[in-house]
C-alpha cells in the first residue's frame, strides 16, 4: 500500500492521457483544419499549461528532494535522470508542434508516446520509491508549489483536472479548497469549462 496519497498525481496523469486522445483525433483531420484547431481552441493551451505546471513542480522540488534522500543509491539516481531526461524530452516536441514547420501528426504521435511512456514510468517505478525514501514534508512542499503554480489559472485548470472522475475522487481534489472556492467550482469554474469547445467542434 503506498505511503502518501497519490489521487492528485493520479488525476493530473489521467487529465493529460484523456487530452492526447483528444489531440491525436484533431491530428488526425486534413493539416490545415488541425492547425486551426491547435490555434484557436482553447485544448492544446490548457494541455501545456497543466503539462508545465506538472513537470516543472517535479523538477524544482521532487527530483532535487529525491536526489538527496536517494544519495548512494545509483539505481535510485539513474532513475531520477531518467525521469528528467523523459521531462527534456518532451519539450522540443510541443515547441515543433507551435513551430508549424513539420507534419503534425507524427509530432503528435511522439509526444503521445513520449508523455505516456513518462507517465508510467513514474508511475511504476518513481512513485513507490518516494513512498519508500522520501520525507513527508518534502511531499506536502510538492503539492504546494504545485498548487501556487496552477495559481490563477485555478478556474480553469481544477475544472480540465476533473472532467470525468468520479465523484469521490473530485470531492477529495475539490477539498483542498477553501469553501468560496468550492462554490465557485460549482456555480462558475465547471459551467464556464462546460461550455467551451475544447478541441474544436466534433473532437
């Protein structure tokens, strides 16, 4: 059984998985469609602001905090140069995505691999290594950098993080906020997701 409560990490890793499906349809479409799509639908930006906000709160807090506890432990080690490098990875291919210099679809397909291949290697093998080495105050500094990066994008990002988990695990991510909070995401946040058209009509 894990140590610490990964529902958040779980629920973020999903929300990502959910949206490259939604990505690779729109790749799919005639290249000129797609990349009018990737332009002016609000799906691709949100996608890259929680993917940011996900990885850049690993590698400022978790990694370095995982680099100590894990010191003289090489196979420890490589995996978090792993994880980093998986991180690494990923950038230069959103970044020739909103290049629009190459076929789209290819590209999407090596970021989908890219990510999903990251996802569950961090799943499979880093996650049960923090529970094993890794100090809770450490854990609790993670999910507060993680928090104070999605920031005042909260509206929009808790609603995207949610859309479609069950009831039990939103009442879990929905309590971590304050109760204006709460009733906003009820009467604002999720009508105003509700009604945007995420990745183009028929996506």
């Amino acid at each position: 059984m894990a140590k610490y409560d990964w529902t958040a990490m779980y629920v973020m890793h999903n929300a990502l998985r959910r949206e490259l499906e939604h990505l690779a349809k729109v790749a799919a479409r005639p290249e000129d469609e797609a990349r009018r799509v990737l332009a002016e639908a609000p799906g691709w930006e949100l996608f890259k602001k929680a993917l940011h906000v996900h990885h850049s709160a690993e590698d400022e807090v978790l990694w370095p905090a995982m680099r100590e506890a894990l010191a003289g432990r090489p196979d420890g080690l490589a995996l978090m140069d792993a994880m980093e490098a998986e991180h690494a990875a990923i950038d230069p291919v959103i970044e020739a995505i909103d290049a629009g210099t190459e076929p789209l679809a290819p590209l999407v397909e090596r970021l989908a691999e890219g990510v999903a291949a990251h996802l569950g290697h961090e799943e499979e093998a880093a996650l049960p290594l923090i529970d094993e080495v890794l100090a809770p105050e450490h854990v609790a500094r993670f999910g507060q950098v993680h928090g104070t990066k999605i920031g005042p994008d909260g509206p929009r990002v808790f609603p995207w993080l949610l859309d479609g988990v069950d009831a039990e695990t939103a009442a879990a991510m929905l309590g971590v906020l304050p109760e204006p909070a709460r009733a906003a995401f009820e009467t604002a946040w999720r009508p105003a997701y509700t009604a945007l058209d995420r990745w183009g009509a028929g996506a």
